[in-house]
C-alpha cells in the first residue's frame, strides 16, 4: 500500500475541523500533528528517556 501524501493528509485534517474553526485552530491541529509524528521518529530510531529520568531531571518525586 502506498504512503499516505502530505497533501492527503492535510484535506483530512481540514475536513475534521468545524465549519467555524479559525487559522490559529489549524495551525494548533498541523503542530500537534507534526509533534507526534516527531515523537514516534524518536521512539523508532530508539531516541528515548527512562520516565525515571525525567522526573529526575525535573526534580519531580515518583
């Protein structure tokens, strides 16, 4: 199956927003479209953090 297109993405993701969404509202939904797929590169390419050390790194208690 080919990929999936850029631009077919985007009319789907054009075509879930409300009739009343504004541009802000699109620009919200292609960044958290961008940053999840930048996450899962991450975690695919083996580019993680132990949620141990987060917390220590942020000074959070378990």
């Amino acid at each position: 199956m080919p990929a999936v297109g850029v631009r077919d993405d985007a009319r789907r993701l054009v075509d879930q927003l409300p009739d009343d969404a504004t541009w802000d509202d699109l620009l919200y939904q292609i960044y958290v479209r961008q940053s999840i797929e930048a996450g899962l590169r991450d975690c695919d390419a083996g580019r993680l953090v132990p949620v141990d050390e987060v917390r220590r790194r942020l000074g959070l208690s378990k």
